[in-house]
C-alpha cells in the first residue's frame, strides 16, 4: 500500500473544514480503506470531538514530532472503524510546534501502511495551513455558497498553484437549494464559474451534521442523510469511482411540494 | 568552520533596513547563496529569530520551487521572508506569484525612471492565467491578462491593461500618472478601476457582458465604453 495523502483545506474558517475531513475518512473506512486523520489545527484542536474520540487522547502530534512517543502510540483507533485512526494535535502548543518537512515525514511513515491519510488544515493561509499541504497529494477545497468564502478559496487556490502542489478538487458545502432557487445564495455554477476548478462534491445543508458532529458520530453513517450521501459519493470520487452527481432539487414531501408551487407562481 | 563562515559571509551580505533584514547575494549560485545565507542565520539564532527578512537577488532568474524551498527553510528557523527584489523580470513575476514583496523601502535607483508622456518602450508582461484574490502583480510596462481577474486581485501598470476575460477585481492603468491609459476587457465588471489618479466604482456586473474599454474622457472622467469594430 502507498497512502495517497489528501489535505483538506478552506482559507476561511467555519466552512466545515473538520466535519468534512471526519464525514470523508469515516466514509472511505466504510468502504474497507485503512485511513489515518490527523487534526493540523495545533492550539485549536478539534477534529477529535467531532469523531467522538476525545477522552481517548494520551499522545499527540507534537510529542511525536518532539520524540515523546512512537507514532503508533499517537494513532486513536476509532470506536466504529478498527481501520481508523486519527492523530490528534496539541491543544497546549501553537502552529510553530510543527513544521512543514515534520509533516512530510510522518505522512512518509504512514504511506506503507495505509490508504488515505487525510489532514484537516487550520484556516488561513499562515504557517499552519502551510504545514498541512507541505505533503499532500491531492488538496480539497470546502468552501460554502458565500462570497467571502468563495473569495477565500479563490485566494488558496491561487497560493497552490503557485505552489505547484496540482490541481485542488472542490467541495461546495452547506448549499441550500431552495435559496437558491430563489435567487439568494449563489449555486454551484456561480461558485464553479469563479474558481474554475474541478468540482468533487455538493453537500447539501443538512441538520443531521450539526446533531452528527456533537454526538462525535459523522452523518455519512446515516443511510437517510442526503448531507451523507454526498459525503459518501465524494469518498466514491476521491477513489477514483466516476459517481453522477446528487440531483439536489429532487426533493419530496410536503414542505418542498409547497416551495415549487410558491416558486411557480 | 571558520573558513566556511567568512566564505558565507562574503557570499550573502546582511544588514539592517527600516523594515528589517536585507540579505544581497552575490553573483554566485542559487545553492551555494541560500546555503550560505541559512549557514549565517544557524550560526547566530539569536540575532535572526523573529526577524522580516528581504532578500537582494540582483539578475537572478529563479523559478516558484526556488522561492518557496528557501522561504521554507526560513519559516523553519522562524525567519519570514517577506520581499524579493530582482532585476529579472521572471523573478520579480515568481515572487508576486508568491504573494512577496518586490519592492522595499528604499527604491531601487531605475525604478525612479522620470515618467515621459506616455510609455515609450512597449514593454508588456503576459500573464497567461487566472490572478487570483490576494494576488497583486506591479509591472512598469503594460499588462496582458489572458484569463479573470478575480475578486480581490489587483493589477498595476505604468501602461495600459488588456484582459482576455472578466475583470472583477482592481485594475489600476497608468499607475505613475499617465491619463492616456486605457483599460480593456470582454467583461469589464471591476468592483473598481483606476486609471492615473482617477477612480470609478461605478462598475456593476452586466447580464449580457460585451467588450468594453476604459478611459479618461474630454471632460477628466473615468469611463468605460462598449467597444465597436471599426
């Protein structure tokens, strides 16, 4: 096995940076992978709460980096998926505890053995955002429908070109198809249309992720959850399965049937 | 050792400017310079720590990877490189890419170029791709964008700007006060445009977008016309 490395980053915060991360490994375990997270927000960890693993923490990211322990000691096998992992990073450092060639090595000491390592990256564009693509492969862009947000991806994108670290994937997170249906959010093609990458996933705005995320359970195993399957079909992406996307406006039940006829008129 | 030391120092001079740190490397190497430079700032950490560094390349062409291996190894002995100044048009491109200075405090000599009429050398600089935001590219010539401007770029030239796409961040023409720039685009729906010291906001974006120029009109103001053939 060589891991292929993804990092998942935004520019901006609160976009859903860890929920994406935790919702795309628990999904790529789903399907048999071996997957290791590791949470690059030192100082703001939080990538452990939303997988529901954080009073299992003894060891993190820094006390490999500073020798304390060995990286196995560090890796949380997940409470769901034995061939999941996440290495947590320290809550009592700051970005300047790692640096980028640290990053480096310890995804090299992972690829033997593992199939996807994914790195949730902190906002911004600063040192520990520069740690988190430092090794990546492949970087995935989560961005919501929002000008600022957009504007902030628009800025990334740029700083990986100029980086030479290829081509990013977009994920559209938290897109509401009934604003935009009504003209008050942008729509995938206006986000597309502007950052003119390759598009990997629409998430749809979905309650269940906000209840997910607080139960440290990630809504793709939720088999009801739309939120979720979008998830699981980018999982299917990022392995290289040509999956048709989501059609988002087939929606059913009353509320929706009300909606399109206010629409209609 | 102590050789090697009086070897670096002679080939990266440092001293102190009001904004921090110039390193100016010598005619030597790209490997042999920065290996030098980072030689003197592992022998004295103290002195460097913290420290705004701006670099001196002289003719240099140095290519992204170059740039970004060096501001890496900086940022790993906490030293931030913030500038590069050049006089290889590439590398002053590679650095802007990057998001670094390119001019410090204390202009170069050339750059003090007394501006004539209008700008007699048709120098243009190709950007073939899309500028991204927080991307600001300078050019004392005129600029050719094939590709957008997005949102929260910026481009500034001493001569005109030509885009082969949408302009929807600032695009500043005649940027040292030429009033005959001109700006032009297929879809010029800049949040805002500048040509010498005038301004316009006026901009909204078009439904149907078409080609447009921008200029300053008979009576000195900024404005942006459809462009017919003919």
């Amino acid at each position: 096995m060589t891991a292929q490395v993804i990092t998942v980053t935004s520019g901006k915060g609160g976009v859903g940076k860890t929920t994406a991360v935790a919702n795309l490994a628990a999904a790529l375990a789903m399907d048999g992978r071996k997957v290791v997270c590791i949470d690059g927000d030192i100082g703001l960890r939080n990538l452990d709460v939303v997988m529901g693993l954080e009073n299992r923490i003894v060891y993190d990211i820094v006390d490999v980096i500073e020798g304390r322990c060995k990286l196995r000691q560090a890796m949380i096998r997940d409470k769901h998926y034995p061939e999941m992992y996440l290495i947590p990073a320290a809550q009592t450092r700051d970005k300047n505890a790692v640096s980028p060639s640290d990053m480096i090595r310890i995804c090299n000491d992972l690829r033997p053995d593992t199939d996807f390592v994914v790195i949730d990256s902190p906002a911004g564009i600063e040192r520990g955002f520069r740690n988190a693509i430092a090794a990546a492969d492949r970087v995935l862009i989560v961005t919501n429908p929002e000008v600022s947000a957009v504007r902030d991806a628009d800025r990334v994108v740029g700083i990986l070109e100029a980086e030479e670290k290829g081509n990013p994937s977009l994920i559209i997170n938290r897109l509401n198809p009934t604003l935009v249906r009504n003209n008050d959010m942008l729509s995938a093609e206006d986000v597309l249309d502007l950052l003119g990458i390759q598009l990997i996933g629409v998430v749809p705005e979905d309650e269940s992720v906000i209840i997910g995320s607080n139960r440290g359970a990630p809504v793709v195993t939720d088999p009801k959850s739309r939120a979720g399957q979008a998830f699981r079909n980018i999982a299917k992406r990022v392995q290289g399965q040509d999956i048709p996307f989501m059609d988002l406006d087939q929606e059913n039940g009353l509320w929706s049937a009300i909606q399109r006829l206010k629409g209609r008129k | 050792m102590n050789d090697f030391m009086e070897q670096a120092a002679s080939l990266v001079q440092i001293k102190g400017i009001r904004d921090g740190l110039l390193a100016t490397f010598s005619g030597a190497s790209w490997e042999e310079q920065w290996n030098a430079l980072v030689t003197q700032i592992d022998e004295r950490p103290s002195f460097f720590q913290g420290a705004r560094l701006a670099i001196d390349v002289g003719t240099q062409a140095l290519k992204v990877n170059d740039l970004v291996e060096l501001r890496d190894l900086l940022s790993e002995r906490n030293v931030a490189l913030w500038a590069v100044v050049s006089e290889s048009p590439l590398t002053e491109q590679t650095a802007q890419l990057l998001g670094l200075a390119t001019r410090i405090s204390k202009p170069r000599p050339e750059e003090r170029r007394q501006f004539t009429e209008t700008i007699t050398e048709d120098t243009a600089l190709f950007v073939n791709k899309t500028v991204r935001s927080g991307t600001r590219i300078e050019f004392p010539g005129h600029i050719v964008v094939v590709g957008d401007i997005n949102p929260g770029a910026e481009i500034v030239a001493e001569g005109n700007v030509i885009v082969w796409g949408r302009v929807r961040g600032m695009v500043h023409a005649g940027s040292k006060g030429d009033r005959s720039a001109y700006i032009c685009a297929l879809d010029l729906s800049a949040n805002q445009l500048r040509i010498a010291d005038e301004v316009s906001a006026m901009l909204k974006p078009q439904k149907d977008p078409q080609p447009e120029i921008a200029s300053i009109n008979d009576e000195g103001h900024l404005q942006a016309e459809l462009w017919r053939l003919g």
